[in-house]
C-alpha cells in the first residue's frame, strides 16, 4: 500500500472518530418520530402550599418511532410517578415565573430519558396545559 494511501486511510479514520463514530446514519428522520400525549393530565399540590392546585398536561416526541412510542406507553405508570414528583417538589414561587413552561421542559426531558426511556429516547417536551389555582 502506498503512503499517500494509508496517510488517506488515517485522515478517513480521525474524521470519522471526530464526528463521533462511525456508525450508519439514524433510519429516520426526526419528523417521523412520534407524539406520545396520551399521559392524563398531572395533578399536583406546590410544595408547601396544600392549599394550591396545580395542573400540568405533558406531550412527549419520542425516537425511534416504534420502539420509543411502545416503551413510553409501557412505561406510563412511571412516567406519571416521576412527573409527580418533579411537579410536587416546585415551589409557588417557581410556578409563578415567567419562564416555568421553558423551565419544566428543560428539567423534564433528561429526567425522562435518564430515569424512565432506555430504549427510545424524548427528543422533545411539550407542556400543553398549565393551570396553578
């Protein structure tokens, strides 16, 4: 083999290692992926205010589109414990700022894809319903 050859091989290699893998490219689009909203909505009293109601209704997308919409349905019961828990844990003050939706779906995410999805994987977070009485 050449040099300039295996200089051409090492370059490919180091590439590749830098795009992280080299692995098939995902059979599906993100587009294709899809939305899992059948969790009922989430009940949930503020931390430390028992007097306070709070309702939060969830849409998940989630990847790969079969694998991923069978284990979320699989998965609900644990779903909607670990989303209680979350919910349950904000104070009035957190659910009050105006920024809570954008910060719940950034805390939910992870939270499901680390605790609950092994599988598949939610590659997006929809609050589709917010309501603190």
């Amino acid at each position: 083999m050449s040099l300039w050859r295996l200089k051409r091989l090492a370059l490919g290699a180091l590439l590749c290692l830098a795009a992280g893998g080299c692995a098939s490219s995902l059979k599906y689009a993100r587009t294709d992926c899809p939305l899992y909203d059948a969790l009922e909505p989430i009940r949930a009293n503020p931390a430390g205010a028992l007097d306070r109601h709070l309702e939060v209704r969830v849409a998940f997308r989630v990847c790969p589109p079969e694998i991923g919409l069978e284990e979320i349905q699989r998965k609900r019961i644990e779903l909607k414990h670990e989303l209680l828990a979350l919910l349950s844990s904000k104070t009035t003050a957190e659910l009050e700022d105006p920024l809570r939706v954008e910060k719940l779906q950034k805390e939910i995410l992870p939270l499901v894809n680390q605790k609950i999805l092994k599988k598949g994987r939610v590659v997006e977070v929809f609050i589709t319903g917010f309501e603190l009485q």
